[in-house]
C-alpha cells in the first residue's frame, strides 16, 4: 500500500512488528517530526508506533489484509510527515 498524494521517496524507512505482521513508518526527514525522532533512539521510536497501531487499529493479526489495509488508508488519511505502512506494499 502506498499514498497516492505523498511521495515518500526520500522519507526515512523504521521498520517494525506488531503482533507478527510487518510494518514501516516512513518519516519525512525534513518536517518536524523528522526533527524530533533524529532525537529519540529507534527502539522507543519503534515501540511508539507499535503502541499506535494497537491503540488505533487493534490487533493486527485478527485482521484480513483488506480490512488492515483499509485501516492503514484511514489512519494516513491527510498525512504530511509520518505515514505508517505494511511493510513491502
């Protein structure tokens, strides 16, 4: 899955697992939040986006791909420095 209003080409890649389902969080070096999470080590960074997706999707694994893939859209929607994928869409 990709945004079809971002490019994300030169955002910054953080991969990571949730409940065995792959992820990345594509960070735009540039914005302020690329700012802030060049001060926070990766691991925190990462497990901050863990804690986000249970917080707002729920368990991923109790999803089929369309229904994740549906709730990745919505909570992307209007982003403009962070988005957060499955990891290789």
């Amino acid at each position: 899955m990709t945004t079809t209003t971002l490019n994300t080409t030169s955002w910054v890649s953080y991969p990571f697992t949730v409940n065995g389902i792959n992820f990345v969080s594509k960070v735009n070096p540039k914005s302020s939040i690329g700012f802030q999470v060049n001060l926070i080590p990766v691991e925190i960074f990462n497990s901050m986006n863990s804690e986000a997706v249970l917080d707002i999707i729920g368990n991923p694994s109790l999803l089929s791909a369309d229904k994740l893939k549906s709730e990745l859209i919505r909570v992307n929607h209007s982003a403009s420095e962070a988005i957060i994928e499955l990891a290789g869409e």
